[in-house]
C-alpha cells in the first residue's frame, strides 16, 4: 500500500471486525478509500475467486489450504508466499527451571489468544521433571484466564547466534495422546 499497490484482504471469518475496524479508521485517516479493501465470508465460497483474480497471494493458514492456493496460482506464475500450520515444540529439559518454564509456555501458547505463527502447539518434557512441569500448567493458565498473568516482558529480537539444530534428547516423553487439553488444564479450551 505504501507504494500505491491496493489490497483485497481476506480475513479469518471468526475475527474480521478487527480488520473492517482498522480500514475505516485509515480511511478516516486519508487512506484512500479503495486501496485497502476487505471481503469477508466462507473460504470454500469465496476464495477462487479471490486466487484466481490476485496479482500476488499471500496466506496464512493450513498446509492442505497452502497447497491449494499454490496449485492455482503457479500456473499464472503468480507470486506467492504461504506461511502454513506448523506444530511448533517447546522442550523443556531436565535442569529447567520448573515454575519460570511454565510461565513461558504459557505466554507462548496463549499471547495474542494464540494468534501467532510461533505459538506453542505441543511439548516434550524431559522425564526428570514432567510430574512437576505438567501439574504447573494448569496453575499458570488459570492465571491467565483470571487476568493475573503479569504483562509479557517486552519483545525482544531474537538473534541466530548460538542456535543450532535440536535432536530429542534421552528421556524426554510427552503426554499421553488420550489425555486432552482440557483434562490437564481443568478449563475448556
């Protein structure tokens, strides 16, 4: 938009509010009225039509969505990018400390109402401390969900030094996949 290209933007269906609200405000801002337009309603209804008339897509969604999307527009050669599902881990290992670590995994499932491409979406936890660690859980999202969660630390950029390829170490588990979120937390999610 900054270099005058308009924008047809489809919002997740569940929270377009946000966006119609953040369009009319620009406008009233002197954005142009056409430049940032929303369309709202049902992917399975709309979004050939929005695919097949784009000069570039980008996606944020599932794979099965993504390889959709990237079967439409390559034979156009469209440009494209899809950031897709991923199943992002957390590890927590056997000198962790036990209360700081499930602090953090909560802050990391849960910021922005887990609306974010890095969120938490499982967890191994090393064997030595996973009676301590699971139980924790469910004490920090309560405080999340009555409001006592203290305010995430400020965002910081995180550098690659130091970072290298993750294997999974000796003794760790994970929960048992019969157990849901719900049964561990206590609270419906």
């Amino acid at each position: 938009m900054g270099a005058g290209n308009a924008v047809v933007h489809k919002p997740d269906t569940q929270a377009c509010l946000s966006s119609l609200w953040v369009v009319d405000l620009l406008v009233e801002l002197g954005l142009p009225k056409d430049l940032w337009q929303v369309v709202v309603g049902e992917p399975s209804e709309i979004g050939d039509a929005l695919v097949e008339n784009a000069d570039y897509v980008a996606f944020t969604g599932s794979t099965r969505a993504g390889r959709a999307i990237a079967e439409k527009v390559a034979p156009r050669l469209v440009g494209y990018s899809l950031e897709l599902g991923g199943k992002n881990p957390m590890i927590v290992m056997a000198d962790a400390d036990v209360e700081r670590t499930a602090r953090g995994a909560v802050r990391a499932c849960f910021t922005n109402a887990g609306q974010l491409c890095i969120s938490i979406e499982r967890m191994y936890v090393h064997e030595d401390v996973y009676d301590r660690f699971v139980p924790r859980r469910p004490v920090e999202v309560h405080r999340v969900a009555d409001g006592r969660q203290p305010a995430p630390p400020r965002p910081r950029t995180p550098g690659r030094h130091g970072l290298r390829p993750v294997r999974r170490p000796d003794g760790v588990r994970s929960q048992d996949h019969e157990e849901t979120a719900d049964q561990v937390v206590g609270v419906a999610l």
